[in-house]
C-alpha cells in the first residue's frame, strides 16, 4: 500500500508498506480521507518539538475516515464490525489511570497519540484500536468524516464552562479550528461574535462563517473594538485558538469582569501573563482544552453536523491524493492552505 513515511529529517517520504493486520482488540480501515493537522506540519517540519516527540521512524499522520475492511479478535459487533464507516479519535488512553476510571478518558495520564506515539494514517489503509472508532452514517461524506476530529477540538472549546448562549463572544486565532468555532458559537446561540487574525484572508473566512466583526489586531486596538461591539462591557467569552501571547494577552483584556475563558492554542512555550489583573481581580474562569471528551464530544459533532447547523466544507481548501502531499504540505507552511484533505484511494 501507499503509505506517507517520516524519518528524523524535514519532509516525507512515500513508500510501499505491507497493509498492517489488527490485533485483538484493533480494526483495520481502507483510508478514504485524511486531513492533515498543525501536529503533522511540526512532524514534517521536523522542528523541536517533534523532535522531541515524534515516536518514528514510521507513518505519520492522525485525521481520517474510511470503511472497516477486518477486525481483529476480541472485537464487539456492537461497537465497530467490517463495512461500518469510522472516524478515528485519535487520542489513544490507557483505560487505567486515575483519570480514565473516573471518566475523564480525553486527559489520560498516559496518553498516546496515533501518528505520534503509535503509527499513523497517511496510507490506504491504518489500523486503529476499535475502541477509538467513531462510527458515522454512511452517506456523510468522507472529507467531512474526516475533519470532525478537528472539529471536535471546537465544539469542546465552545461549549466548556456556561457556554456562549446569549453571551458575547471573543475567538482569537482564525486558523481551521477558530474558524469552526465560530460556526459552533453561532448555532449555540452567540450574541455578538468578535474574531481576530493577521491574516486578512481568515478574516474574510470568519466573516462568511458568522463572525459579526473581525480584527487585524497589526491594525486596530482589539480591545477597543471589543469593548465598543459589547456596550463598553467587554466579550463574555473568551475562544483561545491562536496560541499567540498578544493574542492571549488581548483576549484577556477584552474579557468582562467575571467572563470565561476557554483555551485551546498551544503557545510555543512559556508566554508572560498578568495574572494578577487577567484572571484574579478580573474573577475570570479559565479552562484548559485537550482534545475531544470521548465519547461526549462526538455526539455533539454528529448532530451538529449532520443536523446542517455547521458547514465544514467551507473549510477545506484543497482534496488531493495523497501522492501530492508535498504541494500540500507546502502551501500550509506558505500560509495559503486552510484544512486540505488528502486522498489515499485516488492517484
Ligand atoms: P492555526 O495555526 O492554523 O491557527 C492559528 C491562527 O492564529 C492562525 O490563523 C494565525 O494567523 C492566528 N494568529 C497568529 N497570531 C495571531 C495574533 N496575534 N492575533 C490573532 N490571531 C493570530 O492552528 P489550528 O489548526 O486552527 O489550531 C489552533 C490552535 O490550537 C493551535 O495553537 C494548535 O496547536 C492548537 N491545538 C490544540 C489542541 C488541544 O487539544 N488543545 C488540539 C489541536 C490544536
Ligand atoms: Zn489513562
């Protein structure tokens, strides 16, 4: 099978791999989607983190769909069985610690990541354990099958702590997942809706996904802006997807007194905060974002996307076969891509 092969250099290779057979307890899927993250764009890269992290040599690659062509022994029918289509929740626990027998699988003390710590889905076909299979109707298409992972990381954003209903609100970052959030926040029920980028063509996407006014913060006052948008209040709500220290900062300052913050954007690495005005004086609630809540969060993605309330495909910017990875990968680092799908099925 075509597969996407990372070694401890910048770049990809493509190569021919045997199709890998599932285990007990593991399903075998033919990929017919898979998006590709910011994770895996640090993976090609090959910057510190990966570096760092990256369990390789091996295929790369974690957001995907496709149909079960064989599973392994010990599989439940009534979990996952051959021709279902799945998506994959990629974040692999462990079932033992403290967090996962108290119900709180998404923060696993041991968590592992596939395309990470276990072998990933840049290929025809990945095996993944059935426990971590989502699985979908079958007439949803596969590029949106795909990208409900990502999403899932901005459903789980937008409807932590009180929520946005009724509440204004304040997305900084409009990459592939702010973007997504603020479709998440218009059907929740958003008041006022205020997103923030640099980039002045995600500005234009945040507006067409319902963002009521955007910000360049290199060319206005972002918390002026949100001031004047909420009476002087501030935003109720604070959507961190920029993982940018400005960004954070500015979000902070435009947060209401006793407004919540919910944080899903990694910064670098450590970032300067005024804590002390931020979030004690200001009595801010601030929560922190991993992942998808397993499996709360893909019931909410299911109805939100097939009840037509959200339209991911507006954030697809390109669907090529895998084969064409490298135009794909490089338009992402020339920050002209948003969420491009890549194809293992087609050549
Ligand atoms: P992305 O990098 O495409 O989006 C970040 C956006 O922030 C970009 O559009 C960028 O132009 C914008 N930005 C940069 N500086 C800014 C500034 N000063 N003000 C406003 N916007 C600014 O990433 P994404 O795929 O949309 O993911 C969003 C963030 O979430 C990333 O930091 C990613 O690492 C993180 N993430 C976290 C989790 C989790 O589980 N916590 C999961 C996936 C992704
Ligand atoms: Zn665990």
């Amino acid at each position: 099978m075509r597969a996407l092969f990372k070694e401890a250099q910048p770049g990809a290779r493509l190569i021919d791999a045997p199709v890998p057979t599932p285990g007990p307890g593991e399903i075998l899927v033919k990929v017919m989607a898979t998006s590709v993250c910011g994770t895996d764009m640090h993976i090609y890269n090959w910057d510190g983190w990966a570096q760092s992290r990256f369990k390789g040599p091996m295929i790369f690659g974690h957001e995907m769909t496709g149909e079960v062509v064989q599973v392994g022994a010990n599989v439940d029918p009534s979990l996952v069985k051959v021709g279902d289509h799945v998506s994959a929740e990629t974040h692999l626990a462990c079932g033992h610690c403290y967090q996962c027998r108290t119900g709180r699988k998404h923060i696993c003390a041991n968590l592992r990541i596939l395309g990470v710590d276990a072998p990933g889905i840049f290929a025809e076909y990945a095996v993944i354990p059935a426990e971590n299979a989502w699985v979908n109707d079958p007439e949803m298409p596969w590029e949106i099958a795909s990208l409900q992972e990502p999403f899932g990381n901005a459903v789980q954003t937008v409807l932590a702590g009180p929520g946005v209903s009724s509440r204004t609100v304040l997305v900084t970052g409009c990459g592939p997942i702010g973007l997504m959030a603020i479709q998440v926040a218009r059907a929740s029920g958003a008041t006022t809706i205020v997103a923030t980028d640099v980039n002045e063509k995600r500005l234009a996407l945040a507006r067409g996904m319902g963002a009521d006014v955007t910000v360049n913060p290199r060319e206005a006052d972002v918390v002026k802006v949100a001031r004047d948008a909420t009476r002087g209040n501030g935003v109720d709500v604070l959507l961190e997807f920029s993982g940018n220290q400005t960004a954070i900062r500015q979000g902070f300052g435009a947060l209401t007194y006793g407004g919540h913050a919910s944080m899903l954007g990694i910064p670098a690495g450590a970032i300067e905060f005024d804590l002390a005005n931020d979030i004690v004086f200001k009595a801010a609630t601030v929560i922190g974002i991993s992942g998808r809540k397993m499996f709360e969060t893909w019931y909410q993605v299911r109805e939100l996307v097939t009840s037509g309330k959200v339209d991911l495909k507006s954030v697809i910017s390109h669907r090529v076969p895998l084969t064409r990875f490298e135009e794909v990968f490089d338009a992402v680092n020339r920050g002209e891509a948003i969420k491009p799908v890549l194809l293992p099925q087609e050549l």
